[in-house]
C-alpha cells in the first residue's frame, strides 16, 4: 500500500512543486507564507490528530478491526494516507453518533458539529461545501464536483410508449380524433351553404353519409358518394391526401419505434418528481435534505413532496439498504459514485448467481442530474491545518488522482445504461395492446349499435296507432283485388278447378296448330280469347 502511494504521490509532487517546499528546508528565496506553511507542516510531525467520518462507500467507510479500533476505508482515507506519510502524524478515527452530515443536535451527532465543536481535527469525507456552513466550519480546496443522481428500478416499457399508440404524441392523437369527428359536420355545412348559392342538379351531402365517408377514408374504404361539384371534390382529395399523409408518417415512426426506438424514462430531471408525484427517498442528515428545505436553494420547490408524504429521508448506514426501497417503486437520490457502485455490485451478485443478461439491469440512473455541490474535506475553525493540506490536496486534484480513484474499481463503460441496446426486438403482448383494446372497443359499438336498434324498433312498434294499422290493412286489400284483376298474370288455381272458372270449354271450341303444336282456342268470361294446349301435361290443368 505504501509503495503504491508513494508512486502516487510522487507523480504529482516533483522538484519544483511538494518536495521543493517541504523536504528542501535550505532552498533560498521562500516567501514569507511559503516559510510559514513549511513550519506548520514540520510541526505536525509525530502529532496525533483525530479524524471523523462517515459511512458513504466508496467515497469513505470505516471499519471496526477484531481489537475494537476504528479503521478509516475509501478515496478519502487515501488521500488522509498521502498526508499522513507526507508531514509523519499519527490519527485515530471519530465517527458521529449518527451517520449525518449535517445535524443541528448534540456536537457528536454529525461531521458537521464534531468539526464545529472542535472535538475532531479534521473531517475526512467529502461533503458539500453548502454556503450556510462556510460559518461553521473551514473547508479546504475543492476535491471535486459532485453530482447527485436519481436511481429507479428499471421499467418494462419505455416512457415513449409502446405498440400502435407510440408513433405519435398524445397531442397529435387529439388533433387526429377532433379531425376524424369534425370533417365530416364541415363537408355538410360546405355543401349546404353551396347548395344554396348555386343552383344546380347536386344537392347536400346529409351528415350521416358524410360522416361514412371521413370514418371509411380513415381505415382505407372506399365510398358511393359521387360529387360533381368541384367544391365538394376539393373537399373530399383533401380529406384523402391528408389521410395518405398521415398513414405514411404513421408507418414509418412504427417501423422506426419497434426497430430503433431508445428507452426513456418518466424520470428525467428533479421536476418530474414534483409533476409525476413519484415517492423518492434520500439519506437522512444528507445535503438532499438540507438544500430542499432551505428557502434559498433552487430545489426548495420539492419541499412540498416532504410535507405530503412522497419524499422521505431514511438514515442507513449501508447503501445497499436503499434497495428494497427502490424494488418497491421509489426513486433514490444519491451521490453519483455511490449509485454506479450500486449497480454494479448488484450486476456482480446477479451474475454469479447465474441469471440470465436480460434481468441482471432492474436500476437505471436517469439521465440528468439532481444536483451539483462542490465537495471537500472540512475542518474547525481557526484551523492551521487546511494551509498545510490544501497544497497536496489541489495537486491531487489537478493531476486527476482524485477522479481516477473514484473510477478504478468500476468498469470502463456505463453501467447498465438506459438503453441496453437489444439486437433482437420481438414484439410483446403489451406492444398489440392497443389492438385488442380497439376490438373490444369496437366489439362493444356493435352490440350496444344492435341493441339500440332493437330498443328503437320496439319503441315505434308500440307508438303505432290503430287507424295506422287499419290504414296499412286497407291499402293491402285493395292492392290484392288490383293484382287479382290483372290479366297479364298466372289465373288463380281456384279459378282453374274450382265451379267459377274464367274459361268457357266446351266441345265446339276450335283447335289450332302453332309450331306443330296443338292448342285450343277458348273464351274468357271477360270475352278475351286464349290458346291451351291439348296434348301438353300442362293442358291436364285446363281440363
């Protein structure tokens, strides 16, 4: 471990820089602050000073050894490392009653008061230099900018949408349906304002035939509807160029969104917290907690999340403590560095427990930030020690040690990014959704249609009056006794065998041969003349 941070160390401190300033106590030309902060530095040799921090892995944690001593662990107990080698103290290690960074009770209830109170020399964590506690404490030179992220489990579908709805906003969809429902009430009007200014053989188009033909254009069906006019003409290849438009562009963002769509959340930056009403939880005693409950900082706004129950601030002193809650549904705000180690440790356990690639990514990080803190280590007021550090401290930073050790334990690439780029996308039940909702819904027309026609007919039937119905036997009679008196059809048989024949038959009629056929020339009642035939079988229904 030594060898290794001296290698660090020596990396970033060479001739000119660290070692020309503490180790070369004869160079000539040091300022006056320089020759200070090289006795304050010679100072701390052989010195014990007492260094608090917290559990916040991996940035620091600390550890209890089989002999009960307090060992300090992390980024932030390397750099304590490279001091301790550099100006030779000694340290024990002070951890807060309670795992908070900021607390307003008792001095040994978080980092902030043990420094405020003075019981600590230092805090060796890396905490957000937060203006109201710049009163409290000195903190030293930025180690970095954190960032803190929102962790959610991963969900099935894409925030876009999925199956036949997905291809168009939920705005468009309005448009489309208000289109559908108001064009066909527009080509009424149109041809019936027409009908009256021109006077011409075509006449309006009533609502319902219009109404047929915007709804039968929609799904691709023809129509019997003619027009002559030109206005109506114009009307009608508008209303199918659009409907040609929009399949088009319809069939292309559904092939595009089941072949190359990205997933995307419902969770995209701290205001879809507030608008969505998604139940979020962060560290309790945390800079989460403080700066959404301080007036003066920009996410004051989700302080009504706290009031009403969907944000809660839990004290844990493991980060894997968070999972369960997020399994059920909530949203972690945490430190960057602690979320990718979160998930990739989990990737680690699932891995080895041999499940399948496809369900070992259940969290995903959104994709903007919560928040952004600058961060450092703090200490008591009135405190030497920040001069003496400050320097090793800003090397470490520019030589880009600081975010190389926040990185070496994770992998090159994203940990289970928001897209996982699968190459096979079969389409799932939940994409056809919409389809099996239109046949219901459609399904459902039908059958309520069917029985409105029933009830309807049912109605009429029994608001039929009884002169109606006398009326309608009336005019049935009389069309009977027209169709009875009507030569031009079939005779009755009744009137074929029955004693009232319309034929006179007697021995003395006369018969003729047409077409080598023989037929009897007989008299009606009514004095008109017919032929029958003799030797036919149908001259068996004369006889």
């Amino acid at each position: 471990m030594a060898t290794g941070i001296d290698l660090i160390f020596s990396a970033i401190c060479n001739a000119s820089s660290c070692e020309s300033i503490y180790d070369n106590p004869f160079i000539i030309g040091l300022t006056n602050q320089q020759s200070e902060i090289l006795n304050l530095g010679n100072s701390l040799t052989g010195k014990h000073l007492r260094i608090a921090t917290y559990n916040n892995y991996p940035l620091s944690w600390v550890k209890k050894e089989s002999n009960g001593t307090i060992t300090g662990h992390g980024i932030a107990f390397i750099i304590v490392e490279i001091l301790r080698q550099k100006f030779n103290f000694t340290f024990d290690v002070v951890v807060p009653e309670n795992n908070f960074e900021i607390g307003f009770g008792k001095p040994e209830s978080s980092l902030i008061s043990l420094a405020n109170s003075s019981k600590v020399d230092m805090v060796a964590a890396f905490l957000p230099k937060l203006v109201k506690f710049n009163k409290m404490v000195t903190f030293s030179n930025d180690l970095d900018e954190g960032a803190w992220m929102m962790m959610l489990k991963r969900p099935k579908e894409s925030a876009a949408g999925s199956g036949v709805m997905a291809p168009f906003d939920v705005y468009v969809w309005c448009l489309i349906v208000v289109s559908v429902i108001l064009y066909g009430p527009c080509i009424t009007l149109l041809t019936r304002l027409r009908s009256k200014l021109v006077r011409d053989k075509e006449g309006p188009i009533e609502l319902s035939p219009s109404v047929w033909f915007v709804y039968g254009s929609f799904i691709k069906q023809g129509t019997d509807l003619a027009p002559e006019a030109n206005t109506t003409r114009v009307l009608f290849a508008t209303w199918w160029i659009f409907i040609t438009l929009l399949s088009a562009f319809y069939t292309a963002n559904l092939t595009a969104f089941l072949t190359l769509s990205k997933f995307t959340l419902d969770i995209d930056s701290p205001k879809d917290l507030l608008k969505k009403n998604y139940r979020w939880v962060a560290a309790e005693g945390g800079a989460v907690q403080y700066t959404i409950r301080n007036p003066d900082e920009d996410l004051f706004y989700l302080n009504k999340m706290v009031a009403n129950g969907r944000a809660q601030f839990h004290a844990v002193k493991d980060n894997e403590d968070f999972l369960p809650i997020v399994q059920r549904g909530a949203v972690l705000v945490k430190e960057q560095t602690a979320i990718d180690h979160l998930m990739y440790d989990d990737y680690l356990r699932k891995t080895r427990e041999g499940i399948a690639e496809a369900d070992r990514c259940i969290y995903v990080a959104a994709p903007q930030f919560f928040m952004k803190k600058q961060r450092a280590f703090a200490y008591p007021k009135n405190t030497t020690l920040n001069a003496i550090f400050d320097i090793v401290i800003t090397k470490l930073l520019e030589g880009g040690i600081v975010d190389f050790l926040k990185r070496r334990d994770l992998p090159s690439t994203k940990i289970c990014p928001l897209d996982l780029q699968s190459k096979d996308r079969r389409l799932r039940n939940s994409d056809l959704m919409m389809t099996y909702v239109i046949m219901a819904i459609g399904f459902a027309a039908a059958i309520a249609s069917f029985i409105g026609e029933i009830f309807i007919k049912r109605s009429t039937r029994i608001n039929i009056n009884e002169q109606a119905y006398t009326d309608n036997k009336k005019r049935k009679t009389s069309r009977f006794i027209e169709n009875n008196n009507d030569n031009s059809r079939p005779p009755p048989y009744d009137s074929l065998f029955g004693g009232k024949s319309r034929y006179k038959i007697s021995d003395q009629s006369q018969i003729k041969i047409i077409n080598g056929r023989e037929y009897r020339v007989v008299n009606t009642v009514n004095g008109e003349t017919r032929l029958i035939p003799v030797r036919t079988p149908s001259a068996f229904l004369y006889e």
